[in-house]
C-alpha cells in the first residue's frame, strides 16, 4: 500500500476520533456510570479496547480504498466514521439509552454497505467482518437492553 492512502486515512480516523470523543467528558461518563447496566455488559476497558480497534480497522479498510480507487468504499468508509461520531453525539450528548439505540440501528445502515462494498477485497472484507460481527452481534442487543433498563433519563425527562 502506499503511503499516502495510509497518511489521508489516518488524517481522518484521527479526526473523527478527537471530534466524536469531544462528547465524552465527566459529566458523560458519570451518567454513563449511573445506568442500570445490562448483564452481559462489558466492562469499561473492554469498550476502549473495542473503540482503540475500530479505528485501526477502519483506518486500514478506508487507506485501501483509497489506494485500490474505489469511491464506494471510501464513501461508505467515511460515512461509517461520521456516523459511529454521530452515535458517540447522540447517546453520550444527549444522555440517552432510547437514543444510542437508535442512532446504533441508524448506524448499522453504513456499516452494512461499506461490508458489502468490500466483498471484493479480501484482505478489507476479513478485517471488517468481525467488527461488523461485534456491532450485530452485542452492540445492537447491548444498547436495546440499556434502553430497556433504563427507559428514563436520571433526571427524570422522558427519553
């Protein structure tokens, strides 16, 4: 790969990084800390684990795209970044389970397209599958839960 798709896709996670996580202050993470959590929530270190590896893998499938030319995936790889930001806005912003959930079912829409426009390249398509597998999988069934547990926000306004 050259290094140039390397330099603009890791310009762009970098990015989308320091902006979506703008929303994730103290105030956020105490909220965060005071819902009821699902059973089989992971803990704290996990999520930053998973979030750590996001990018990388995301950074990886974006720089091949826009190594290989192909303006599908890039598109689709950078409407995945705007939108998991998005989601980072919407629930950790607004403090909102009902909203994280759905802005997580929203998000699943990119994500989808971008797997599928990656079907061709093998070496993109194995990197994105299983963070694609992680979101199905626990993210989808995790928020739904945190919702449900927590169908009111702490203050008492409605979701």
């Amino acid at each position: 790969m050259r290094r140039r798709p390397v330099l603009q896709a890791s310009a762009c996670t970098g990015v989308a990084a320091v902006a979506g996580n703008a929303f994730i202050g103290r105030g956020a993470m105490a909220w965060f800390r005071s819902l009821t959590a699902p059973r089989r929530q992971l803990p704290l270190p996990a999520f930053l684990a998973v979030g750590a590896l996001y990018y990388g893998v995301i950074g990886y499938v974006l720089a091949r795209s826009i190594d290989r030319r192909d303006a599908r995936s890039t598109a689709w790889s950078l409407a995945v970044l705007v939108g998991n930001e998005a989601w980072n806005g919407v629930f950790f912003g607004r403090r909102s389970a009902r909203a994280g959930f759905v802005g997580l079912c929203a998000f699943v829409v990119p994500l989808a397209a971008l797997q599928r426009s990656v079907m061709g390249d093998a070496r993109s398509r194995n990197a994105l599958a299983p963070y694609t597998a992680y979101v199905l999988a626990y993210d989808l069934p995790w928020t739904y839960r945190l919702w449900r547990l927590n169908p009111r926000r702490p203050s008492g306004t409605g979701d």
